[in-house]
C-alpha cells in the first residue's frame, strides 16, 4: 500500500511586518525624523554591567545609556540610510514626542498575534509643528539584557553557548504625508562574548542594531 505525504513549506514569522503598500518603497528623498526612547523606555535587566562598563556608579543605567549608547546608534543609523535629510527628535526638537498629542496605535504583525501598541504623535501635531510630511523612526522603548555565559560538563564545541548581550527594540515607522504605518515590530540583536563583557560590546551593540533597522526596514 502506497502512502502519500504532502510537505508543505514552513512559513517563517518574523518579528516585524512591511506594510505592502511601502514594498518597494524609497525614502531617499524624504526627510527622516528619528525618534529614540527616553529613560522611561529604557529597560535594563543588568544595571551592574552598565556601572561596570560605562562608569557612573551612582547615576541611573538608564542615563548612561542616554549619554554613551544613543549617540552611537544615531551616528551609525544616519551613516546606513540612503539620504542625507536626517534629523533628530530630542536633538534638533527637544521634547518633541513628550511636548505633542498622541494617540495609541495598535498594529498586529500577523493575524494570530497580539498588536504592538505604539503612542505616537497624530497627524495634525506634526503638521502644526511644521512636520507633516516626514517620514518618522519611531525607537519606542530598548530593552537589555546579558544572558550568561552556559557550559555543559562534557564542554565542547557543540554543547559550548557565549556570553552575549541581547538588546531589543520596539520599532514603528511612520509615513507622515499619508498618515499610514510603513514598518513595525521588535528587533533583537546579541553581540556575543567570552565571559567578561566589555565597554566596547555596549558600542558594537549599539552599531549593529542601527544597521540592522535600516537594513531590515529597507525604505530608508
């Protein structure tokens, strides 16, 4: 007796969605408007590494990352987009998001999943604060964390995992001219080490998760 089995591709979900509008969209000419959380977003499950790497033993983690993480990942984001027309909330508009009427959006990045909540200024703040045509890059909250360094009893190269450091970011991008979400989801990203964590993995940390937003979102 013969027996058919029919194998049907797995489908991979990945933790963000392109809205099929902005497919092939390109960004390259439009001004950018990049958003980065302020220390209330900022989640840290390893305060003593950030004393321990960036100093400050008795500032707020969260204001560490502020002074030394941020500027990196805003200095390697603009170096990653295709266009020149970059500025910053916070930095070139101090209090930008905090000072604007919001209203919650809830986006699912499939049809089985829970929506992401995002607050984000309406259309009508932004155009009143002369911004309503830009494209937004909304960083709402990072989240950190060090996983530990694992070793079996038997060590060896199959069983050996590293240390690493694992940031997530909660993104939303946001087509202001056309009041429409363009990209949205969490991204991660583990830079690995051997055991004793370094200032200079914080850096590459926060490097690889610009390029890796850019990249991912591919508009910009």
């Amino acid at each position: 007796m013969a027996m058919l089995f029919c194998c049907s591709p797995t489908v991979t979900m990945l933790p963000y969605r392109h809205c099929e509008e902005y497919a092939s969209a390109d960004f390259s000419n439009r001004l950018l408007l990049l958003a980065l959380p302020g220390e209330k977003n900022i989640i840290i499950d390893n305060p003593k590494d950030v004393a321990d790497d960036y100093g400050g033993l008795n500032a707020a983690p969260e204001s560490r990352i502020t002074k030394f993480y941020l500027p990196l990942f805003r200095e390697t984001f603009k170096s990653y987009i295709s266009g020149d027309s970059l500025i910053y909330a916070g930095v070139n508009h101090p209090d930008l998001f905090d000072s604007l009427a919001k209203r919650d959006i809830g986006l699912k990045i499939g049809e089985d999943t829970n929506s992401l909540h995002f607050s984000v200024p309406g259309k009508a703040a932004m155009q009143a604060a002369g911004l309503g045509s830009v494209v937004a890059i909304l960083v709402e909250r990072l989240s950190f964390k060090r996983n530990n360094f694992y070793v079996e009893y038997y060590w060896d190269d199959k069983t050996k995992r590293q240390a690493n450091l694992e940031v997530s970011a909660k993104v939303l991008i946001w087509d202001y001219r056309k009041d429409a979400p363009v990209f949205y989801g969490v991204l991660s990203q583990k830079i690995e080490f051997q055991i004793a964590m370094q200032r200079k993995h914080w850096d590459e940390s926060a490097r690889a998760l610009a390029k890796k937003i850019v990249l991912s979102a591919k508009c910009l």
